[in-house]
C-alpha cells in the first residue's frame, strides 16, 4: 500500500484482541516493518525495484523471525510502557507470540500489498505474482479502515474499562 498507515488497521484490529497470545506491539510493527523498503527507495531516490525482494514471503520471514526475537529481548526495558499503553495484558508472553506475531504481521503484509501491485513478487524465486488482483483494491483498503476503526475502538472501550475499574477501586 502506498501509505503504510492503512497496515496499521489490521495491525491495531486483530493485534490488541489478541494480546493475550500474540505480542500485540511486535505484530503492530511488523505489519509496517516492510513498507520501510518502498520508503527508503523512494525517500534516497534509489534505483531498485518499489516493492522489491523485503515484499516476498521469503524475506518478510526472516525479518519476522528477526524482529520477534529482537523485540523479545526488548521485552524486559519496554514492559512499562507497554502495560501503561494497555498493548500487554499478561506478564507472561513466550518467545513463541513475539515470534508468531513477528511472522503474521509482516506476512499480512505481503498478503494485503500482493493483490495490489504488479511488482511485488511473493513467492520469490518465482518471479510472477499470482495474487495480483487490482480489482481488490477498493476491498483491501476498505478491509483495513475498517479494521483500523475496530482496533480503535477497541481500544478505546480497553481505555475506558481500564479507567472505570482504577476509579471503582478507589471508592
């Protein structure tokens, strides 16, 4: 997608529900960490493909793995602020959900920018792209605002229960 921004919805609408079992801020980060190649092509002005070989399932596996195994040992120093924010609702996340949140994320990603452009090839050595369908587009954007507006609101209520209870304890 052009505007990384619309992978937050997804990110958001199945990453804070899910807390319990999946690192919800690793999954939010790894459904964005790819688009980190279409920008710096575009921001350097680089002469390499948009959406280049970060937008395969191949790549976007290894980071995957990378980014969950980096962030489970962030764990630790970012707890914190992760409980303040309400993205962790246990103390006792495994290697295994930041590392399937890792995978999932940047592999959604794949899936929701594959339909879209001609260019990305996702199941690099193969140099096509069977899921390309621009016909999808209006779906696929549609898909991730509205589970954008879920995951906040989601949020939201989260927010507000979560502050409902600290003011019910206190009486």
């Amino acid at each position: 997608m052009p505007f990384t921004p619309f992978h937050l919805g997804p990110g958001l609408g199945l990453g804070l529900p899910l807390r319990e079992y999946l690192h919800a801020p690793t999954f939010l980060l790894a459904s964005i960490i790819v688009d980190v190649e279409p920008f710096l092509v575009l921001f350097l002005g680089l002469r390499y493909p948009l959406h280049g070989y970060l937008h395969t399932f191949l790549l976007a596996t290894v980071v995957g793995l990378v980014l969950g195994y980096i962030m489970f040992l962030l764990e630790r120093m970012l707890h914190p602020l992760y409980k303040i924010f309400l993205l962790e609702r246990t103390n006792s996340l495994s290697l295994k959900s930041f590392i399937s949140a890792g995978l999932l994320g940047t592999g959604l990603h794949i899936l929701l920018d594959a339909p879209l452009y001609p260019d990305i090839t996702p199941f690099y050595p193969i140099t096509t792209n069977p899921l390309y369908n621009p016909s999808l587009t209006p779906e696929i954007y549609s898909l991730c605002i509205w589970m954008g507006a879920f995951g906040i609101t989601y949020y939201l209520v989260l927010l507000g229960l979560t502050i409902y209870r600290k003011l019910s304890e206190r009486k």
